[in-house]
C-alpha cells in the first residue's frame, strides 16, 4: 500500500482497494503486471531527436518518412504528443521539452531539452516552428523564451487560444473572450 | 408554484421551496417583488439599433459617443453582449440577432434581425464587423450565411476558436486542438 500511494492520483483509500484486489488474484496474473511495468521501464526511453517516448533509440513519429520534416511542433510533454496525434491534422514531427520552465520549482532552460531543440532547429532549418504549450503563466514564459531563440532560424507560430469549438460565449471566462477577440480572423 | 415552475430551472421541488419561501415574507416584500418584475417587463424593450435589451429606445452603449462607431460586433443573444462586456476590451457597438438560423425550430433569417443588420451596415459602412456567435451547427450557418451578405459593405471577421486561457491541452477535445492548430498566429 505504501508503495502504491506513490502513483498519482492514488490515495490512501484507492491504495488499500488496489492491494486487497492484487491479494486476491492468482499469483501469475499478479506477476504479469509485475513484469509488464518492469519491461516498460526497461524498454520505453526517450526518442533521442525528439524526446518522445520511444522503445527505440529514435520513435516512430520522428523515422516516419511520410511526415513533414519542414515543421516542428514543441510540446512540454509526451502527453501532448498523443493528444494532438488524436486529432489526426499534424502531419509534421515534434519536440517534447519536457515540461516548462518554472523557476519556482526549480525548472530553468537546462532542466529541459531546449539546447538540442535550438541545436536541431539551426541544423534541419525547418519552414516552421508551432509552440503549442498549455497557456499558463510558466507555459506563456516558455513560449515567449523559445520563440526569441528560434526566431534566428526560422518563422515561430503559436496555436490559437479562444473559444472552444461547441462552447458557448456565455460561459467563456473573460480572458479567453478577450483573446477570442483580439485573435479575430477574416472570414473567407 | 404552477406559475413559478415555468421559469427555466425551475423544477416542481424548487418551486415549493421558493412558494413556501414567499409565503413567510411579510406582504410588502412580496408585493416589492411582484412590482419589480411588472415594471421591468414594462419599460425593458429592445434598443431601435442594435436590439439589445434596453430601458430607452435607443440603449447606452449605441447612446455612448466614447464607442468607436467603426466597428459593430454581432452576436445571437443580449446575454453575450453582457459576456463581452465584462470583458472591458471591446470598445465598438454591437447588433443583437435574437437567435440564431436554424431550421429544425423554425427559425429563418426573417425571424433574426438580419435584415435591419444589412441595413445598417450598408448605410453606416462601419470598417469591420466581427461575428460573435458560438460555434455550433447553427452558430456556424448563421457565422457563414452573414459573411456572405456583408462582405459587399466592410470586412468580415469572427472571433478566433483555439485553446482556452488556462486550459491544458491534454485535456482539449480533438476538434478545439485541430482548430487551434490551424488557427496558429506568427509569434511577435
């Protein structure tokens, strides 16, 4: 139980619900989920172009012939890799940072994988580079830090923030209003 | 609590406890109550304008000379032009459609004020009008089904839809992402 309160999300109840379920199924199902987080940890690593998780030494994303090398869209996270892959419009590779920089938690642009970010921009030279970080305050920093960095090398675009699609006007918070606003396109 | 259960979220349970709750209060308060609500439904009309709700022909945002008459914002409801308001940002006038096109109830473009709309941007020839109304299928039909009839008088433009403020984007559904994604702006 107190091995399984470490997991996130994971408290003291949840933990004894976990362990007595674990006691009461047979001894080779138990090893199974045993070895599987054993062989995942051993095997899953990070892409080492874009710091994706990876079980190979370079992911898949990044060998797939058939993706846009000329834009690179920087994530903070692995999460945010699966999520935009869901949507099935990006068709171009990734770089996960790996999180954002939070000097209160410590985090500055060495704790992330910004040098070989700036290392594989000036070297690929890509048309583009898409910042899609999370608009919280650390994300807004990281987002602006990077784009002075890169804007050497090549055009740095954000995705848009505004309305989300079937949300209603009325139940937006005021700055994503305003940002709706302020972000207004022409209609074609 | 027959009368009162024909307000919107007003259930038979919430319309004994608000009957039951007038029942207790001395005569004069819900007499005040009673007043309120006749005079307001008396001098609370549409604005000659813009048809947002309004105690005046005319209301205080078309009366107020400190608004930039150039640009008008469209929206379906008066409850979104209190949304954008609180937003402090939007310093233009508005037009009020009552609704939105959608033929499933009946409503065509004659039930909106879509023709006083024209109307006024043909005279007035504002620079832009920007269209505010929530995307969804009929939000989206009026959006488009307006572009086309005003885009002979000014430019057209709609609110941007992407990401919220403070939203994560693992936890965006894949349409909002797609259009964030595609709605992306060059970094300044």
């Amino acid at each position: 139980m107190e091995q399984l309160q470490r997991l996130p999300g994971v408290g003291p109840k949840t933990a004894q619900r976990l362990a007595l379920h674990i006691l009461k199924r047979p001894e080779a199902e138990v090893e199974a989920l045993a070895q599987a987080l054993i062989e995942a940890k051993k095997q899953i690593g990070l892409c080492s172009v874009c710091f994706h998780l990876s079980a190979e030494p370079v992911c898949e994303i990044c060998r797939n012939a058939n993706r846009d090398d000329k834009t690179i869209c920087v994530v903070a996270d692995p999460r945010d890799v699966i999520a935009l892959e869901k949507t099935r419009e990006y068709k171009g590779k990734y770089h996960v940072l790996g999180g954002v920089i939070s000097p209160i938690d410590g985090i500055g642009p060495e704790q992330l994988t910004i040098q070989a970010l700036v290392r594989r921009v000036s070297q690929q030279q890509p048309q583009e580079v898409i910042m899609a970080i999370s608009p919280s305050v650390e994300g807004e920093t990281t987002t602006l830090y990077l784009g002075q960095l890169l804007k050497p090398f090549t055009k740095v675009t954000r995705i848009a923030f505004g309305l989300p699609v079937g949300g209603d006007l009325e139940y937006a918070d005021e700055v994503t209003l305003a940002r709706a606003l302020e972000g207004r396109r022409e209609l074609d």
